[in-house]
C-alpha cells in the first residue's frame, strides 16, 4: 500500500466534503446575514429626514423682523432682554 496515494486521496475528500457543508449551509439559509431595522428605528429614520428636509430659519419671521427694522418702527424691550438675558445664565435680578 502507498501511502502517498492515501495521503492525496484524503486531501481530495477533505476538500470536497468541506465545499458540500458549506454549500449546505447556504442551502439551509445560513451563512447569510440579515439586518432587522425595529419600528422606533424606523420612526428615528423618518423624523430624522423630516428635520434634514425642514428650514433652519423661518423666514417669514425673519422678513417681519428685517422690514420692522428698516422702517424705525423695531423697538426691543431693554428690561425684558435684561431678564433673558440673565435667566440664560443662570441668576436674576
């Protein structure tokens, strides 16, 4: 008996027994991945884009503000900024 022979043939069968398991795991659906999103990660998603979508600045606020300004007629409340002023950072008057 040679034993070389055995040695080759033993390669062979090792080779091909291995690409049948794998084979036959992809055939049983495993080795595949699969990502399932929850619906709060769905819902994140679409809130998500909606605030992408949306303007950083209103306009139309903004335009008031402009005209009012450029008129005269824009006039800022000193003791009230004081107040938010200073809420903002923490102590009052």
């Amino acid at each position: 008996m040679r034993i070389e022979a055995y040695n080759q043939v033993a390669q062979l069968y090792q080779s091909s027994n291995t690409k049948s398991s794998s084979q036959a795991a992809k055939a049983n659906g495993m080795g595949r991945d699969e990502v399932q999103i929850s619906s709060t990660g769905k819902d994140y998603h679409v809130a998500k884009a909606a605030v992408a979508e949306s303007a950083d600045i209103r306009e139309d606020l903004v335009a008031d503000i402009k005209a009012r300004i450029k008129n005269g007629t824009y006039e800022v409340d000193t003791d009230d900024f004081a107040e938010k002023l200073l809420a903002a950072y923490g102590t009052t008057i």
